[in-house]
C-alpha cells in the first residue's frame, strides 16, 4: 500500500470512529431512557406502527431460548473473535472490514455492558405490522446487522476483503 492510501486509510478510520463512537453513546443513552423512563408504558412513532418501549431480552440474538448466564459463554468468545479480526483488518489497512467489524464489535459490546450489567439486554425498538409484532431490538443490533451487511456485500463484490 502506498504511504498516500494509508494517510487516507487512516484519516477515513478516524473520521469512522468518531461516527461510531456517537453512534454508540446514543445506543446508551436511549437504552437508559428505555430502563428509566419506559418501564410501564413507551410511546408510539409513525401511528402504531412503531413502538419505543422497554423490552428486556433475557435470551440470546434473535430471542433464540438460551438464558443469562449460560448466553455469556457463547457471547463472550464471539466477541473476542471479533475484537481479533478487527484488529487484523486494521493491520490490513481494510476499511471496509474495519467498519464491518467495528459495527459488530460496538454492537456486541453495548449488548455485553446490558447483559453484565442487568442480566438481560435492554430493547426498546418493537415494529406492528397489522396483527403481527416483530421481536424488540435495539440501536446495537442494528449495528451487528450493518456491519454484517457490509461484510458480505465486500464478500460478493470482491471489496479487497
């Protein structure tokens, strides 16, 4: 890699991280409106069709029926994982798999802090759509969620991953 691609490599992580990193107090904060303002009742966004309210997830992704603490030995070496491939696309110069990864890692760490924290992860994003409800989730999932997106759109379209 030439020395300019890594000076724009790295004024374009940084920019990134200052992103995430607000992305990430935000997470938090609405997570701590959600536990301290939104026990009993939320309040609905666009009609009924969105709801913000507080959900506590004691499973694991996806509401899959593995409970605290039995979650955390699964949880926990995944993080790690990822902690280890971000730090090798780092050393790479990869911007698109340190963003992926970041995503990921930001996700899963905000997700972690709840599930150390309280003992479950705190949701407080739930879509209606007529009579059908989807399962309550949160900033840091959709985080999880983008980064994996952006992970295999750079796998299908051979974005020097």
């Amino acid at each position: 890699m030439q020395r300019q691609e890594i000076i724009i490599f790295k004024k374009s992580v940084t920019l990134l991280n200052i992103v995430l990193l607000f992305a990430f107090l935000i997470d938090r904060l609405i997570k701590w409106l959600a536990l301290n303002f939104w026990q009993s009742e939320g309040f609905f966004v666009l009609g009924r069709f969105w709801e913000n309210r507080l959900f506590k997830n004691y499973h694991l992704s996806f509401s899959l029926p593995i409970s605290y603490p039995l979650n955390l030995t699964i949880i926990i070496p995944i993080f790690l994982v990822v902690i280890y491939f971000l730090i090798k696309a780092y050393q790479k110069n990869n911007f698109w798999l340190v963003s992926s990864f970041s995503l990921v890692a930001l996700g899963a760490l905000s997700n972690l802090i709840d599930r150390l924290r309280y003992g479950f992860v705190i949701d407080f994003i739930n879509w209606h759509f007529g009579l059908t409800s989807y399962p309550a989730f949160n900033l840091a999932d959709i985080f999880i969620v983008t980064g994996i997106i952006i992970m295999l759109i750079g796998y299908l379209t051979k974005k020097k991953i």
